[in-house]
C-alpha cells in the first residue's frame, strides 16, 4: 500500500488559504482535510465538524489533558488544536491529509511527523495583504494585531518546503496541486517491493 502522508498549509490571515484549500478539496477527492478544533465562536456560515470542531474551553482543556491533539494553541486570544487520531489512522491507512495550520502548530507538528510536507502561502504584495484585511469586517484593533502577526509569520517561510504566491487562485491551486502529485511520487513514499 502506498504511504499517507501530511501537507500542512500555512499562511497569515487576508492571504486566501481557506479559499485556496477548499478549492484544491473540490479537484483532489483523494485528499482528506483534518478539521481543527477551536474555542473561538463560529462565524457565519461556518458549520461545526466541517470549517472546524467549535468546543467550550474546559472541553478544550480535557481534550488537553487527555493527550487528544497532535498541537495546539492559543491564537488570538482563543485555543486551536489539530486532533491526533484522524491524521494518525489517515496516514496510517496510506491516505494524504491536508492541515491548515500557523507557523508555530506547523512547527510542533514538523517535529512529531518529520516527513510531512509543508507548503507556505504567500500574498502577493505587502500591499495587497494590508488591503484584504482592511476590507474584512473586523475592528480596527484586530486587523492590526492580524497585520502584525503576519509580518511575524512571513520570516517563518523559509522553513517551509514550498512557497506559493496567491496572485492567481488558478495557478496557487495548481501549483499545490503539482506539489501534492510530486510528493506522491517519491520512491520513499511507494511500495517499490517485488518489482525486481
């Protein structure tokens, strides 16, 4: 059986990650996407167990206690956690995961799966990232902490395996969707057994 393995996407907030994903989740059926869970409220239109698991905090801390997540955090003020076991028995069962996450979760993650593959989406300008966050409905004071954090997170690309810039969503989900597809084909990631 051919190998699973983990993409992890990550980029600062205003870049398009969760329209680039959703679109790369609607062409590649065989990739599965783990929900994360979260203590912030729902925002409209977002649907418990699909854009995320929206638990209580003392939910939250249980689950910590309990070993249940691969990482987690607090981000912005509320908790994010990547839940272990569907990534784990996705993997395992030679299914490819793909996980949105922050620099920081993709790091932790990094160190207990060293073979995932990473890939950091890019804005296409200072400007334009500056420019999508003030249109967002958010206060001023959350855009700022949002702009802010991406200056932080921009510095952590070079970590990455691959860097995307999302000037074109055409060409940003190709582009991932090539990285996916070269990814599957490393000989360390195929059963090359009884070819010989």
């Amino acid at each position: 059986m051919p190998k699973g393995a983990l993409v992890i996407i990550s980029a600062p907030s205003g870049t398009g990650k969760s329209t680039v994903l959703r679109r790369i989740l609607q062409c590649r059926k065989d990739l599965r996407y783990s929900v994360s869970c979260t203590t912030r409220a729902p925002r409209p239109g977002e649907k418990h167990g699909r854009s995320y698991f929206f638990l209580g905090p003392e939910e939250f801390k249980r689950r910590i206690q309990r070993h249940e997540f691969l990482e987690w955090a607090m981000v912005h003020g509320n908790y994010y956690g990547t839940p272990r076991r569907f990534i784990e028995e996705s993997v395992q069962s030679g299914r490819w995961v793909l996980l949105d996450i922050d620099v920081k979760g993709a790091a932790s993650v990094r160190r207990k799966i060293p073979d995932a593959v990473t890939v950091f989406l890019l804005p296409p300008s200072w400007e334009e990232l500056k420019h999508r966050l003030a249109v967002r409905r958010e206060d001023a004071r959350s855009a700022a902490v949002r702009l802010a954090n991406a200056r932080a997170e921009l510095l952590a690309a070079k970590d990455y395996d691959y860097v995307v810039v999302n000037d074109d969503l055409d060409a940003a989900v190709a582009q991932i969707e090539s990285i996916v597809t070269a990814e599957s084909l490393k000989t360390s990631r195929r059963e090359l057994s009884g070819l010989s």
